[in-house]
C-alpha cells in the first residue's frame, strides 16, 4: 500500500537512478555491530537521571530532570514496551536489530528499568529531596506537621479533596473497577466494624488537583505535602463506620500506542477519534507500587489486572515523580538556570525608525539562519507568518504542521490569512503520537476559517518542517520559504534546540511548490534541487554522500562526515558510516538519544566518535555535513536516521548553501565534539561516560551557555555598527 501511494504521489525518483550505484566495498562486517536500540534509549534516560543527580546543577532543574526522566519512561513503557508485547501477543516476535528475540529483549528491559527506577528513587530521596530543603523548599510528610497546619490542611480536604474523591468498593455485587492507564491510586483493606469482613476499595488520586499541596504558615520554607498523603491521613471521612486496616499505592501503565489502518477507513479523524477511546482500554504493561505493598493487596492486583511478576515494580514512596513538574510555580528563580532571553535574529531586527521588521525585505537581501531557542521564533517563523497573513500582496500560503500548541499564534495567522481571502493550505499531521487529540482540534478550526487541511499520504507520517507563502511582486511571483528541523510550536520552541532556515530562493519555492502538490494532490514530479525528500530521495542522497567521502579518503583526499541526530537506529546507514571509517574517513555523531552504533569495533569504527549532550535546552536540530573535497556540503531538516524517517515519513532537508551558514553549522557541531565542551563520550560496550571536567577539575564548556554568549555578541556588534 506504501509503495503504490508513493508511485501515485509522485515521490519516487526514476530519474536519480544513480542515487543506486553507491559501491560497496568487499568488506565483511561483523554480525554483532549494533547496540539493542531498546537498552540504547534506556542508557538515554540514565543521561537524563545523571543531570538530576549532578548537586552542581540548580535545585529546582535538578527536580525537573527527574520529572522528565519520569514521563519519558512512561512513554517508553506505553509505545515500545507495548509494540514488543504486542509483537509477542499476535505471533510477529521478528528479531530486533540486534537479532534477539523480543521476549529476551522484555527480560533485558525489564532488569535495566527496575535498575534505574530504583536509581531514581534513590536520587529524590537521598540528594534532591535534601538539596531542596536546604534551599527552603521541603516536600514534607504528615506526621512531621504540628496541629495547626494538620488542621489547616484538613480544611482544605474538606473543601477542595474531598467532593471529588470516588471511592470505589470491591465485592461480589462490585467487579473490580477499570484502573486509567498513568493514575496514581490507593488500594485500601478495610473491616466492616459490625460483621468484621475485610473489604478492598480502590482510591484513584484526582489528577486535575495540585499533587504537591503548599502547606499553610508564616514560615519562611516553602512546604508542600504530597496530595496522596494528604488523602491516605483522612480516609476515615471517606469510609465511616468501618475500620481502615491498610493503604498502599500503586500506578499502572497501560499500551498507548495508536495503530489505524488507513487503507480500511474512509475518514482518518473518524477512524483516529475512536482508536484515541481505545487508547485509553489498552492492556496493562506496568505496575508500580510502594515498597511497603503487602502480599495480599499485591497478589489481587497482579491477578485483577492480569500482570506478570516481571511486569511489578516496587518502589519507594511516592511514586509518579512526574508531579515535580509541579515545582515550576514555585517563585525562587536562584534556584533554576540564570536566565536565557532569546534575541531578535540580526537579519529580522528594525531598522531605522520603525518598531517592526519587514521580514519579506530581509529575506531578500539574502538566505536567514535563525538558531531557537537563542534567537526568538516570535520575531522569526512567527512574524513571518503573521507578515504573510496581513500582506495584500501575499496571496497564498503552505504549511505542514506536526504539533502545535494549545493557543498557537502560528494556526491564528493561517485562519486570519483565509479569513483575508487568501489561499492557505495546511498539512496537518493528526496522527502525531500523544498530539492527535489537540490536532484533531485545531484542524477542524482550520477548516471552519476555510483554510484548505489536508493529511497528506495513505501510510506516511508527514513529518518535514516546511512554510511557503507565495507574493506577488511587480507583476511576478516570488517564493518565501521556510525549512525548520523543529515543529511550529511557540511554546516548545522556548526550549527545544533547532535551526530554521528562510529563503526567497526561486528553486527551494519549486521545490516546495512541487512537494506541497505531491502531498495535497496528485501531481507527479520527478526531482527537487535544493531538497533530500524521504522516503525514496532521502535515503539514498546520504547514502551516496557518505560513499563520497570514502571515495575521497580512499583517494587520498580529506574526508569527513559530521551527522548531529536524535537517534542513529537505521542499519544501512551505520554500514555505510562503518565503510567510510574503515577507509579513513573522519565520522562523528552527535546523538540526544538512541544509538546503534558502536565505536569498540577494532579496524571498523576506529574513526568514529559519539557524543552526547542533554542540558537545559533539548538538542532536536539535526544536521548533516560532508567536507566534499574542501567544497562542504551542508544540510538541515527533520529527518533521524530511523527506519521510520527514512522509510515510513515524509521529511525534508534542505541543503544550505551561504558560506557563512555553513561556517557557523560547522561551529556550532566542532564547538560541540570537542573535549573541552561538556558531553556524554559513547565507550566500549555501549557505556556513555559524562566529562565535565578537566583533569585539575575544572568545568568544561557548557555548549548551550556558550553558544547564547555568542549570539547575543552578533547582536551587539550589529548594534554597534
């Protein structure tokens, strides 16, 4: 089905047939070169947990990371976990890419993640916790409380806890309830005081109220009391007459992953709208509970939600530490990162008298590299949509959106666009994982305002970050574009890392041009300039410039290859990358998270270097670098090198081509591998060893802190002049 929507899209490439006659060396690799991408993106998350664990980091950012070490675990449990079970379940237990079974891979999992969640408890309990509390913010308990604040809060349990607290009985005439997949619940015994049966009753912790509860009083520490402790200390109110025996808590995780068979379903919301309520009933694939659980209540709950041994995860109290993200109100700024203000890109800042810029003059005088978060995307991809939506002489505008925010002031400017009768078309990804829901909604807004929303192919995500407004100038057009490696959201945008780039290039305008109607319609075109489209172009472009490269150091000619990513998974690709450091190639990668290749293979990866680096800011740009014989050739856009971009998505990237691009590219990527930055260093057997230090102990370069003093140094040498 993939390939015939490619054939009738137009997207394959008859033409670039040499884009096949990459030569490959007779050289025989061996069979165990990759590391499991599974275990690889736990090793990930533990970089995660190394940030909050470092007592030089501010305390507040050192809760967060533990908050964001907590959801991105329950996404690996919701959508990878779960697609390996599912794998099992329907008998399609294929190898992984290392070639093991999924079942050896679950019991691999499973010991690596009970490992580190108990890591990460130990970091809250033992180090984050106390740093806090030394700082004036403690998360206390309700035995630690004198009389008045345990009365003061049991007038606030009274008022706002309890009405909305559903208990929920468990007996022959109540089957046991439905647990929500990601609640935090209590499971409580209780005897009946007149007939002395024991009882069990579920609890579910109310999601929509605070989980950390401020404590009241005229101390200068800021205190807060766990709303599950809160709750466990008046479960007399809820179960008067009988006697409360025991409470413990637990959570469960559920599989999340959307699956829909395009083909079989006329209208893809409709068929999303009702897998996203399926969502929500997916088999259970994870339980935690408190380390203090007896037998008794564990043995119902592995039996009621048809859980494996495996699959309990004990953990000390309180478990879900994803409600640390709750401390970002807490008004104590010396306890963060100091302050980044983004700046206004040099190319897009007023001139002259007036308070805003002409984007469209700036983007004529010459091709605009915007780097966010360090430089703002509201007087950038913004303004330039805004621009575009009050400018009579625009005439129409094209975007693809992946996820957006809530109140997206980028959807706002296409409705007020088609509101000024302007042609606008928006390609919107409704199937965005955990996103749907929020697409859904904002392309039926879209719609409503008569914008024309399209979902781009049968089979393919559509993931490339691409604006194009077309403007009528003297009587011709002119093509605006902008090619992103992140998504239009304003609000991510303050802290994702990405590059966006904008050009009145006539050619990237036919090149979009030609992909916008390849997606939205049915033309058929057979090759783009200044773009590397996945699924069939892209692959194969990086392949033969990879090959290039080798060739090069086989000729005795330089040779280098700088890819930064967010995951190297796609087997081809670290083959070819293998070649080219078997030849003498130069190869470093610069990876946020997974990573299949190795770097311990002797006479094969000798050349290789991987690093990582996580920080305030999330690395999500990906760049792609060849030094082409002294004439480099540079690329940005939104493809990883995963099966799923190169094979199942449509992405973009977008060559750069102004020298002094390239240079600050290349910078940025050299300023980042090299050993006086901080970073993750990939070792032998897949172990990442974190440097930040040198040898008399001094800190490294922090990259992101580095990279905003020079932006703001641009800036002000613009000024200046």
């Amino acid at each position: 089905m993939i390939d015939s929507a490619l054939a009738d899209a137009g997207l394959g490439d008859a033409e670039d047939d040499d884009f096949d006659a990459i030569e490959s060396p007779d050289s025989l690799l061996p069979d165990h070169r990759y590391h499991d991408r599974e275990i690889s993106w736990l090793a990930f998350n533990q970089r995660v947990l190394e940030l909050a664990e470092d007592a030089t980091l501010p305390e507040l950012e050192r809760a967060n990371f533990l908050a964001i070490f907590a959801s991105n675990l329950d996404e690996f449990f919701m959508v990878r976990v779960a697609g390996l079970k599912r794998r099992i379940v329907t008998g399609l237990a294929v190898p992984t890419n290392v070639g093991r079974s999924p079942a050896d891979v679950l019991a691999d999992i499973s010991r690596e993640a009970h490992a580190l969640q108990l890591r990460h408890a130990a970091a809250w309990t033992d180090q984050v916790r106390p740093a806090l509390a030394d700082a004036g913010i403690e998360i206390t308990e309700w035995h630690t409380l004198t009389e008045a604040e345990r009365a003061a809060l049991t007038e606030y349990f009274q008022l706002h806890v309890f009405p909305v607290l559903m208990p929920l009985a468990v007996d022959p005439a109540h089957p046991f309830p439905y647990i929500s997949g990601l609640s935090l619940n209590l499971a409580i015994r209780i005897r009946n005081a007149r007939t002395g049966r024991q009882e069990f009753a579920r609890l579910k912790v109310p999601p929509m109220l605070p989980r950390l509860v401020e404590v009241p009083g005229d101390s200068e520490i800021a205190r807060y009391l766990p709303l599950e402790d809160l709750i466990s200390n008046h479960l007399g109110d809820l179960f008067p007459g009988m006697e409360v025996l025991d409470h413990h808590a637990f959570r469960l995780t559920r599989n999340e992953d959307v699956e829909i068979e395009e083909d079989e379903s006329e209208n893809l919301i409709q068929a999303l709208e009702a897998e996203l309520l399926r969502r929500r009933f997916g088999p259970p694939i994870r339980l935690e509970i408190a380390d203090d659980m007896d037998e008794v209540t564990l043995d119902l709950l592995i039996k009621e939600l048809d859980i494996t041994d495996q699959e309990v995860y004990r953990l000390p109290s309180p478990l879900d530490l994803r409600g640390l993200f709750s401390l970002s109100r807490v008004n104590r700024p010396d306890l963060r990162y100091p302050p980044h203000l983004p700046t206004t890109a040099v190319a897009f800042q007023p001139t002259g008298t007036s308070t805003r810029a002409d984007i469209f003059a700036a983007i004529r005088k010459g091709d605009v590299l915007v780097h966010h978060p360090y430089e703002s995307f509201a007087t950038s991809v913004q303004a330039f949509l805004e621009q575009a939506a009050r400018d009579p002489h625009v005439l129409a505008i094209k975007q693809t959106l992946y996820r957006t925010s809530g109140d997206s002031p980028v959807v706002q400017a296409l409705i007020d666009a088609a509101e000024a009768g302007k042609q606008v078309l928006a390609l919107v990804e409704v199937k965005a994982r955990f996103d749907e829901a929020n697409n859904i909604v904002w392309a039926r807004k879209l719609e409503k305002a008569g914008v024309h929303v399209v979902y781009g192919l049968v089979g393919l995500k559509t993931h490339c970050k691409l604006a194009l407004v077309i403007r009528e100038e003297d009587g011709m057009l002119r093509h605006y574009s902008h090619v992103g490696t992140g998504n239009y959201n304003p609000k991510t945008s303050r802290v994702y890392e990405d590059f966006g780039l904008f050009t009145a290039d006539a050619q990237v305008g036919k090149d979009l041009t030609r992909l916008f109607n390849e997606l939205s319609g049915y033309a058929i075109e057979k090759k783009f300039k200044r773009l590397l489209v996945a699924p069939l172009h892209l692959r194969k472009g990086l392949l033969r410039q990879i090959d290039n490269e080798r060739k090069n150091a086989e000729a005795g000619k330089p040779a280098h290859i700088r890819i930064k990513i967010n995951s190297l998974v796609d087997e081809e690709i670290i083959d070819q990358l293998y070649r080219a450091s078997q030849a003498g190639v130069k190869v470093d990668v610069w990876v946020r998270g997974i990573c299949s290749i190795k770097v311990d293979l002797p006479g094969i990866s000798d050349n290789i270097t991987v690093r990582s680096i996580l920080g305030r800011y999330l690395e999500h740009s990906r760049i792609f670098a060849f030094d082409n014989d002294g004439d480099p050739q540079v690329h940005i856009g939104s493809a990883d090198m995963m099966h799923r971009n190169l094979d199942r998505r449509v992405e973009a990237l977008v060559r750069v081509t102004d020298p002094t691009h390239v240079k600050e590219l290349l910078s940025f990527f050299d300023l980042a591998m090299d050993d006086g930055t901080v970073s993750w260093h990939l070792g032998d057997d897949g172990v990442w060893t974190r440097h930040s230090a040198d040898a008399d102990g001094k800190p490294l370069i922090d990259l992101q802190d580095k990279t905003m003093s020079q932006i703001r140094r641009r800036r002000r040498t613009r000024t200046v002049r």
